[in-house]
C-alpha cells in the first residue's frame, strides 16, 4: 500500500469560469474533483489464507441497543474464512479467557509481541467471546505487513478510575505499524456509560478532564480499517494522527446521540485518506477533519444522530491551521444537529481550502449547511479577533433535503478574511416546519450555477478568474475521466 509520489498530484479537475454576471450559465459535468491513491499490497496475508485449530471465527451481530449476539452466519464473508497459516497468532494460546470478566490486557500484549516478529503474521481475536482489555498500546515497527482479525468482541473496562496514572485519553492504541489491516466483522466496545456521565457537559459541576478515544492509529502508513463495529466509546471513536494512506471501509460506529463528544471518525495531521461505506451515528461530529490533512476522500456515509460531517474546528488557540483537497461525494443525513460544517476560531491563521461536498441527501438537519468562523466551545465568551483561518474554493454540488430549522444556510465570515470562492450548484433545501427557508451571508463571497433554493445571499464576484478544485493534472476533461475511473476501480479492489 506505498504512497507514490505522484500520486500526490492525481486528481480531477474542475474549471469553473467566473465571468462577472455570467455565474449562472456556467454548466457542470461529471465528477470535478478526486483523489487518486495508489497503494500496494504486497506481502499483505489474507483472512482466507491462514489457520488455527482451536480459534475458529463464527459469525457475530450487534444490535442498536448494545446487547451482544452470536450466531452462525454462513453468509459473512468476513468471518467465515478458514484458516491455513503457521503464522496465525491467537490470544487464546496467550493465556485470554474471553468471558468479559477476567483481565485479559497481559494476553493481548504477549500476543502482539509474537505477531508483530512473525513475518507475516495474523493476530486473531476469535468468535463468540468478549475479551475484557484495559488501556493498551500495539507498538510497531513490525517484521512484516500484520492482519488484526478481529472477530470476537474487545471490551474496556467500564470504571474510569482504572485509567488512574494512565494516559485518560488512550484505550487502545497503535503507534508505527506499517502495512497494518484491522478487520473481522467484530466489535469495539468502549464501556463509555459511565464517562459520559462524568462529563462536564452532561453534569455542568464536574469538572472538564479528557476522556479516552477507543481506537487510535498514529504514525501509521499503509492502513487498512474495515469491516468493524465501534461503539459507545469513551469520547471519540476513531482517530487517525500522523497517518498516511489509510483506507476506512464497512465500518459502523454507534453511540447515542446525548453521549458527549463521541465523535465517529477523526482525521488529524494525515493525508491520503478514503472513508467509504459506513455508518456513524453519535454525539458529535459523524466525521472530522482537522489540521494538516490533505487529499481526503469521503463516499457513501450515513450519518445521523450526531453533529454531522465538519471540517475542523480549526485554529484553537490562535494556532495556524492548513487543510486542502477533501471531497465529500455521496452522504445521507438525518436528524442531525449540523449537516456539512467548516468551523474555525477567531485569532487563528493558515486556511481551508479546495473542499467539495457533492451529492448529499438530508432529512431533518437542524443546520444543513454552514461556515463559522466564529466558532467557539467555551464556557467562555471568545474575545473578538481580526485574524482567521482563510476559508476558499468551497463548492456545494447537488445538495438537497430537508432542514429542522427555518436557516437552511448560513456563511458567517470574517470580516478582515472573508469566505472567497463559494459555489452553489443545484441547492434544494426546504424546512419542515413548512415555513419560507432563508440564508444568511456575512463577507461571503461567491456565485451559483444551477437551481439554487432558497436564493443565495453569496456576494457576487466583481472580477474574471477560474475557479480550480483539486489538483490540477490537465485541461483534458476525457482524461480526468479517465482518472475518476481508475481511481474507482481502484477503491473497489
């Protein structure tokens, strides 16, 4: 799963030509933005390719309500491979016992150890079982590519005292490994209950103190998270830092919706990311983007209850924050509190720029689209400041649904760095209540192409430009398509 260089420069472009009064002929075609990751997979040992006796996978479902069921499923692939290797390493020949009860943290430590010197190694945690695991890290580098087969249940611990002179933000952790795959059709469980009601923002007397992400994958290149269920963690689900080349695929991440910042997905400081196929529905952000991440590619997300997909938020502590090249291409969202959201800090620096959020479907958004940069979670008022993140070349394409609120749009921009470069395509967002939908703009600048409901507030450009989205890699739109077709192809192998 190498990151080529030039793979960095890949991408579809779109050219929209801004002519002052003529916006709104402008014509779309196609797909005007991707991303194309090239990986190899070389040395990566299959699920179908390895064996143990004594720790044969079943097959495992979760219902919404948290109660566990085993069953046999001769249809899941995932879990019903057979195995054939030596090198396969099972937790139960460490010593785990699987009954939810006994501390099993030790087995799954010598376990990895064993695993991460084999080359290449499977470690598999079976069927049928619920490994109890307190806060652990998997550290890498390791001999060789390494497959998590993750088929059992993964259980925290559900008192947060024994996080006591640990690291309160960390359940499970892998740093360093390299060409690492994490799969099995199993289940995270993070225990999150009780931290949830420690919170200051359920119990405003308490005092505000870090809480765990279940799954952290930092410093980790040539990632491959699929086919998972993560649910009620401590705070966030999972988070990405420092990573390069990551593909999140089949995932489903669930927490109810009053459970405090449980966002589903984080993506920080990594680049070359695709999340495709899942599920999210928790407290917070479904997915969010923070700084220093480029070229991530976002399809086919179901997101809903939570705080919906948001880049950001950016520039906390008047730090200079950088992200470019995301695109969001197919998403349904329901009854949630923000639909696709950019927030930054006052007093920041850095910029947001290059972001498509494209084909997206909504029911009962409270807020369905929205820029701020004036955003602030603080019990604080936030002082005014002139600085920001630089927000630019943002399109809405084909956006439609239904919004909770009577402001289906609002661009709340700063006044000595205003938005620049907004484009609305095919917009159509009414409210529920059955009132007249409206906008808000405050140094927005931008036009529309397409059928735009409600009307757009965007202050219209006064100069002639192009209007660039991704990488640019040539004029020719018949090899851009080309391009979106490899990457696809690519994405489905």
């Amino acid at each position: 799963m190498r990151m080529e260089k030039s793979s960095l420069l890949s991408a579809l472009l779109l050219l929209l030509a801004i002519l002052s009064g003529q916006c709104k002929k402008t014509h779309i075609e196609g797909d005007p933005f991707s991303i194309c990751v090239h990986r190899n997979h070389q040395g990566r040992v299959s699920p179908s390719s390895v064996e143990t006796e004594n720790c044969t996978p079943l097959a495992q479902t979760i219902d919404l309500a948290g109660q566990f069921n085993n069953e046999d499923n001769s249809n899941s692939e995932m879990n019903n491979w057979v195995p054939r290797s030596s090198n396969v390493v099972c937790v139960d020949e460490f010593g785990a016992k699987g009954d939810g009860e006994n501390d099993d943290t030790k087995a799954f430590n010598n376990a990895w150890s064993k695993a991460c010197s084999s080359a290449p190694a499977v470690f598999l945690v079976p069927h049928g079982k619920k490994y109890l695991v307190k806060p652990i890290k998997f550290s890498g580098p390791c001999k060789s590519a390494l497959t998590m087969q993750v088929s059992g249940t993964i259980i925290a611990p559900a008192d947060p005292r024994v996080w006591d002179g640990l690291n309160r933000r960390q359940w499970l952790r892998f740093k360093e490994v390299d060409d690492l795959t994490v799969e099995g059709g199993g289940i995270f469980y993070g225990s999150g209950e009780q931290w949830w009601a420690e919170s200051c923002k359920i119990n405003k007397t308490n005092p505000c103190r870090p809480a765990p992400t279940a799954i952290t994958f930092e410093l980790c290149n040539n990632l491959r998270v699929m086919n998972l269920i993560v649910q009620n963690s401590q705070q966030m689900h999972i988070k990405f830092r420092k990573c390069v080349g990551v593909k999140a695929d089949n995932l489903k991440v669930l927490a109810p919706g009053h459970s405090p910042n449980t966002d589903g997905i984080h993506v920080s400081a990594s680049k070359d990311v695709v999340i495709k196929n899942t599920i999210t529905g928790t407290g917070d952000d479904c997915i969010s983007i923070v700084s220093d991440s480029f070229n991530i590619y976002i399809e086919n997300i179901t997101c809903g209850p939570g705080h919906g997909i948001s880049i950001g938020s950016l520039g906390e502590g008047s730090a200079k924050a950088r992200v470019a090249d995301v695109m969001v291409h197919g998403a349904f969202l329901h009854n949630t509190t923000n639909g696709l959201r950019i927030k930054t800090w006052q007093g920041s620096s850095g910029s947001a720029r290059r972001i498509l959020f494209q084909n997206v479907h909504m029911e009962n958004v409270k807020h369905p689209i929205i820029i701020d940069q004036y955003y602030c979670d603080s019990k604080k008022p936030c002082s005014n400041k002139t600085s920001a993140v630089k927000v630019s070349e943002v399109a809405y394409l084909n956006i439609k649904g239904t919004s909770a609120s009577k402001e289906v749009m609002r661009f709340a921009c700063s006044q000595t760095v205003p938005c620049e470069n907004i484009l609305l395509a095919d917009i159509d967002l009414t409210a529920t209540s059955g009132c007249t939908p409206t906008t808000y703009c405050e140094n927005a600048i931008g036009c529309t192409t397409g059928s735009v409901s409600p009307h757009s507030c965007l202050q219209n450009y006064n100069q002639k430009g192009i209007f660039e989205f991704g990488i640019p890699v040539s004029i020719d739109r018949r090899k851009g398509k080309q391009e979106k077709k490899d990457y696809i192809s690519h994405l489905q192998r």
